[in-house]
C-alpha cells in the first residue's frame, strides 16, 4: 500500500474517524526532520545540544543503574530517539541502541556513524552477536535502547493500542526477566519550539508468572 494510505490508516484509529489531511502531511514532516536531526548531531556540543533536546527522567536512570544490572529503556518512534538517547549517553554510561539495518550498506553505515555519538553505539539487529552484546552490556550495568513499535521478528504479542489491536514487541519484556535489568518506558516528543523531548518513565515492575 503507498505509504500515505499507511498513514492515514493508523492515524483513523488515534481520531476516531478520518483523520485531517493536514494531520497525515504532518506525520511525514515529522520523520523528515526526525532524519535531519541525525545529520546535525556530530556537530552539536554538549552545550548547543540542549538547544535542541531536553530530557526529563534522568533520575529515573540514574536510580536503575543502582541495582547494578543494566537497564533497558523501552522506546517508540516517536520524535527523535537519536537526538533524545545523546542526552541520556552524555552523562557517561554507554548506550547500545538496536537499529533495523536499511538499503544500501553505505547509507546505513552512514546513519549509524552519525549517530553513535557520546557513548551512543548502534547494534544491527541482523549482528549474529546481537543477543550477546546487548547480555553483555547489562551485565556491565550500561543501558540498551529497544524499540517495541516495529515488529521484525516473531517475538511479539497483541495487544489493545487506541481502539485495535496492535502487535509489540516482547523483547525487552523478555530480556528484563531474563538479566534482571530494570525496564523503563521512554519516548521522545517533538515540542511547539520545535527541540525534541526525551522522557523516561518510573520502571515497570514484573511479576514472575512463568
């Protein structure tokens, strides 16, 4: 389907009803600039950075990391997760963020340098180390970025999402239980003054049921 019926499609389900075209052209902008924040991270410093993102939840981080087991933060597509995880990567502890590889090698090699800045590193998901290193980064008590709203393998589930059902990923569910790791939910939201903002939620507490 063209990708504007895609959409339009999704964004029925979030107003209830047909959404505004301006709505749909909106969602296209959106991930434009969200590629072109990419390309202005090199050359932002430490302190041009938080003329761009803000973050809140930091605190969040850092109490997760006092457990010693690594913390996962469970991300969307939503803003600017590139811009937003610099932020989180600047205040020292290295983040290891699985990325969906794209066509061709060299523009995702491209991306990938642009982005793995500030203790920020890149992992393909097609790696054959994927599970590995991610196992590995926790238990050196670093952070590791999934996101849960683009689903390219079989681990997932179904759940209710605005008036549907919505297929999301388990993964990070899956390597909480596994390491111990504390999961936080995270998002990053454009604001009206157009820098992104980072938000990384209280953790999500499990309940071992087998």
């Amino acid at each position: 389907r063209h990708p504007r019926t895609v959409v339009r499609a999704n964004l029925t389900h979030v107003f209830g009803g047909p959404p505004p075209l301006g709505a749909v052209r909106q969602v296209f902008r959106s991930a434009i600039r969200n590629y072109y924040d990419t390309f202005v991270i090199p050359g932002l410093t430490a302190t041009t950075l938080h003329d761009w993102a803000v973050l809140d939840g930091e605190e969040n981080v850092e109490r997760a990391l006092e457990n010693g087991r690594g913390v996962i933060l469970a991300g969307v597509h939503l803003g600017s997760p590139a811009l937003a995880s610099q932020l989180i990567g600047m205040r020292g502890t290295p983040m290891h963020i699985v990325v969906e590889p794209v066509s061709p090698p060299a523009l995702f090699e491209l991306i990938s340098r642009y982005r793995s800045q500030r203790n920020v590193h890149m992992v393909p998901l097609d790696d054959p180390q994927v599970a590995h290193r991610l196992m590995r980064a926790l238990r050196s008590n670093q952070v590791v970025g999934l996101m849960i709203d683009r689903v390219l393998t079989d681990a997932s589930a179904a759940v209710r999402f605005f008036d549907a059902p919505a297929e999301l990923v388990t993964g990070p569910a899956t390597l909480a239980l596994a390491t111990k790791a504390v999961l936080l939910p995270s998002v990053s939201i454009r604001r009206s003054d157009g820098r992104v903002h980072g938000i990384v939620g209280e953790p999500i507490r499990f309940q071992q049921s087998g």
